[in-house]
C-alpha cells in the first residue's frame, strides 16, 4: 500500500526550535518529535549559555578557554564562529522573550564570568518554553508530537526527507536535533531516550559519524539516581569533600580533571552550606524531596554520563557528508567542543550551529525528486532493546577509565551505536580530554585528529582546520 506523502522545505527531528524558527522566515517547515516538543536534552539543561557579553570579556578570551578544555582535538574554525557569534544568539533570546538573571557565572574552564542563566539551575526549560511557544505559533511550522522518525529517504545519493511510523514525508533538506547518546551507560544524567537514535538515522543512511569515544561524564551527579547537580554551583563556591571533610581539587578545573579526582576517592560530597542557595530553587528542592538538607550537610555525588561529544559529521553550516542532511546540537561533531567540552558551550551550540544549519538547509538546492514515491525510503530499523546488562557493561569497559581488554569486549555487544563507541575508542590509543586509557595513560601528538567511522570502513583519523 502506497504510504501517505507529505511535501516540506525542511524537517527537522526533534528538538531544534530555534532553528525551525530561523527557517521558516521563508519556508515550510515540520518539526517532528517521537514524545513532547519540549522533551529534550535542551529543556533539562541547568547549566546556563556562555558568552562573552561582560564588560571585562571576549570572544577571544573564550575562545581561548574553549581551545583550553579542548585538549589539542577542537576544530579552530568552528570555535572562531560559536565565540563570534554567541553575543548575537543572547540578543537574539532577548528578543524572543526569554528573561535571563542579572549578572554572569563562573563556571569550570572559563577564566571569566561569561554564562548568562535563567531561574538559577533552569535555563534550559526557561529557554525551550519561549522557543516552543513561538514555534508553535507560528504559521508556517507544523508541530507533529508523538511521531517517531524511522529511517531516512535517499534519492540518488542525497537525503530527500524521512519515513516516520504514519507516513513519508519529502523534503528539499532534513535536520537532525535528536541529541546524544550518554543515556547508553549505567550512571547518567540524561533522559532515557538519549541513545543515539539521530546518529543511527545518519549512519545507517550513508553518512558519517566521529568521535564517539568522547563523551563526557559529569563529576557532580547525586550519587543515588544521577541527577544534576549544576556546574553553576561550584562556580558560586560549593566544595567538594572527601570522606574526612577535607577538599581534594580544584572544583573549576575541566569537568575530566573533576570527575577523576572523585572516581579516585571511595566517597565525596558537594557542599552547599556555603553558597546562595535560593539562587536555585527548583535544584535546591529536588534534593529536599529526595530527603537531604543541604543547608545543613553536604550531598553525596559520583560522576554520570552527560554529554555526548561525538556525533554526526558536519561542516560550520550543519551540512553532513551525506548531501540534504543537516546535524545541529549534541547528535552533531563539528569538532568544536574536542576533547572536553567547556561548561556552557552546549546549548550556546544548539543557537550558533542550529541556526546555521537550518539558513543552510534552506538555501539547498542539490536534492532531486523530494516528490518523487518512487524514492529509496530505507528499511525500518528498530533500536535494539538497551537492558540494565548493557547500559552496565559500558559503563564498566567504556567509563572513565578504559583499557583495551575491557573495549574489545563490547564490540560483541547487541547495540551497534555501542559497537562503534568500542572501535573508536580502541583505535585512540592514548589519554586526552574525557577519553582515559590506563594501558595508554599520557597523550599522543600522532593521534591529534578526529577518528571518522564511515558505513562499511574501521575508524580513520582525519584533522579538521
């Protein structure tokens, strides 16, 4: 039976609100979510959006910090545009409506108070509500909930839209929001729909994928269930303690430094005693109804899994490798974060690389026959079931520390994302950023690229200017 075809200038999957708003200056855009618009990585962020808009502050300077945390792997290009253009995507927030705090935070990494934040520890939600509601309303994008993105249309080598579980949709250019991965391990502070399911779309249609070996794991996760605690709190003095009170690191050193240091230790704890704490209300109240008092003892945290670095290939203007199809976001690799990313730098991604994927997507003219039905529309893929004994045996061989024994036996692993995450992280045979090795413990200067994984070939090492 011939599937229903629906006909737009761009789709885009997910989340991407700010870019759908971008686009549909001039052009019909659909915007599809397999749960509620608001659902994403985006609406969950505490952490706030860094920028140098302080009076003592540059786009310089934070490029300077961002290249720093980078550890030798980011793409000097692509950090110039997301420092450049981060005072305009502020505005640009004002504008729209969102209402920011008074004042700039420290947070680890930055040698300068440069995040703005909204309600404390709730930017990302204050930031994805105005976003929604403006997409919303606007007339010219079409808000489908509850539809889930099953495989990719390919028409003569390019990407001509995508097949969901109601229908076809053809498009002149499709963008991936989907976010990362970090949901695979044990410990995380992400949703659990987090899997990589954007990267899969991208790799199983042709394009490629890099460096998937660097994710990073957040050193301040409540020790119970993995949820956040902002870097915003030891920017605004919280301590971290051993078992016996004392502090052991230094709290805004590079979020690897930090989760190492507490991995290292058999207990730790942040102490909140000392900061604001109705700076953070919505933070501060979630740990109360979890049975803490953090006015009055310090709270046990552990690292979790919380960003996903690698992600789908693309250029400055979210253009993949494969033509038609844009990335933007955490299921992206620009090569701007490298190998640790600098707090605050994730949804200021999402603004800068958002919008110029989707003013990119919008000027494509290289797709053939979106409206032909007699496209490749791909075969439905269904993740395979992630059980507690996988999301486990990550964590095991494929956390903080890794070693060759432990990554080789993940590439038997059902997961094929999880299959690609082991090969390329046996192939960098060192220690940088967020990815330690204890069999290759110091960094290689050889192995200064990114490791690109094509559908069919072993990871290969390529640097990006």
């Amino acid at each position: 039976m011939r599937r229903k075809l629906d006909t737009y200038d761009l789709a885009i999957v997910v989340a991407g609100l700010y870019a759908a708003l971008a686009a549909a200056e001039e052009a019909r855009v659909l915007v599809l979510a397999k749960g509620s618009l608001q659902a994403s990585n985006s609406y969950a962020a505490q952490g706030g959006v860094a920028a140098a808009v302080g009076s003592d502050d540059d786009s310089s300077l934070h490029a300077a910090d961002t290249l720093a945390a980078g550890r030798g792997l980011c793409r000097p290009s692509a950090v110039e545009t997301l420092t450049r253009e981060a005072p305009e995507r502020i505005a640009d927030l004002v504008e729209l409506g969102v209402a920011f705090d008074d004042g700039l935070a420290l947070e680890g990494g930055h040698s300068r108070a440069r995040v703005v934040h909204a309600g404390g520890a709730e930017t990302g939600r204050r930031i994805a509500d105005v976003l929604a509601a403006r997409v919303r309303a606007h007339p010219r994008i079409e808000v489908a909930e509850g539809e889930r993105a099953l495989s990719l249309r390919v028409v003569d080598g390019c990407c001509a839209g995508l097949v969901t579980d109601r229908r076809t949709v053809a498009a002149r250019a499709t963008l991936l929001a989907t976010g990362g991965y970090a949901a695979l391990w044990e410990r995380t502070t992400n949703p659990p729909g987090a899997l990589g399911e954007g990267l899969l779309l991208a790799y199983r249609a042709g394009a490629a994928l890099a460096d998937l070996e660097l994710v990073q794991f957040h050193p301040t996760a409540l020790l119970d269930d993995g949820f956040l605690l902002s870097e915003a709190l030891r920017g605004a003095g919280a301590t971290l303690l051993d078992e016996d009170g004392e502090r052991f690191t230094d709290e805004l050193a590079p979020r690897d430094v930090v989760a190492r240091a507490i991995a290292a230790r058999e207990r730790a704890n942040l102490d909140l005693r000392g900061i604001e704490r109705g700076r953070y209300p919505a933070l501060i109240a979630t740990l109360e109804r979890a049975g803490y008092d953090p006015a009055t003892e310090p709270i046990p945290v552990a690292p979790a899994s919380h960003y996903s670095i690698g992600g789908i290939v693309t250029d400055l203007d979210g253009g993949s490798t494969l033509p038609g199809l844009y990335a933007a976001g955490e299921c992206a690799c620009t090569g701007v974060h490298g190998a640790n990313r600098l707090a605050s730098n994730s949804l200021l991604e999402c603004l800068v690389f958002g919008r110029r994927a989707a003013l990119a997507a919008v000027e494509n003219t290289t797709v053939p026959g979106t409206t032909c039905q007699a496209a490749h529309d791909g075969a439905r893929h269904d993740l395979p079931t992630v059980t507690p004994e996988l999301r486990h045996a990550l964590w095991q061989e494929a956390g903080l520390i890794r070693s060759a024994d432990g990554l080789t036996r993940l590439l038997d692993a059902p997961a094929p994302l999880v299959r690609l995450i082991a090969e390329s992280a046996l192939a960098r045979t060192e220690s940088r950023g967020v990815h330690f090795r204890e069999d290759f413990p110091v960094e290689d200067d050889a192995l200064a690229g990114h490791f690109v994984l094509r559908p069919g070939a072993a990871p290969e090492l390529e640097r990006w200017s």
